[in-house]
C-alpha cells in the first residue's frame, strides 16, 4: 500500500467539491413571504404573527426593494383573500 499517496475524489472537481462542502446560508437562500392588501397606503399587523404585517402595493414595492438590497433575491407573494 503507497501511503504518500492519498485519493481526493472527493475534490477532483468544483461540482464535486461544491456537493461535499459543509453547508452555510446565504441571503439569496432565503424566500421572504409578503402580504399583499388592497388599497394603497395601508398597513395592518397580522395579530398571529407579531412584527409581521400586511401591505398595500405601494408599499410592499419599498420593503421588497429593502429585502433585495439585503441580499434576498425570492419573494412569495400571499394576497389576503376575503372570508
């Protein structure tokens, strides 16, 4: 048995060494749920949810651009659908 020679097969190629990799979380892993209201100009808290609100389009179009800047690229969009 050569044992100065040791097998990396595990890291012959970036795909391959990419797969084995320990794991770590990027903002851009992350998807960011949104509540969308009618209306515009509104804001309204999510009583089940505390610091989560829902937001009219106008300015769920300012927290979607704050999120991005951050490093977040997915958004999920949930419309509030009547009762």
């Amino acid at each position: 048995m050569d044992l100065l020679k040791r097998p990396r097969r595990n890291r012959l190629s970036p795909a391959i060494r990419d797969l084995v990799q320990e794991t770590r979380l990027h903002s851009s892993d992350f998807v960011i749920p949104f509540f969308v209201l009618s209306g515009s100009n509104r804001k309204e808290a999510i009583p089940s949810m505390p610091g989560i609100y829902r937001f009219s389009k106008d300015l769920i179009i300012k927290e979607i651009e704050a999120v991005v800047k951050q490093g977040v690229l997915a958004i999920a969009l949930f419309p509030v659908i009547p009762e």
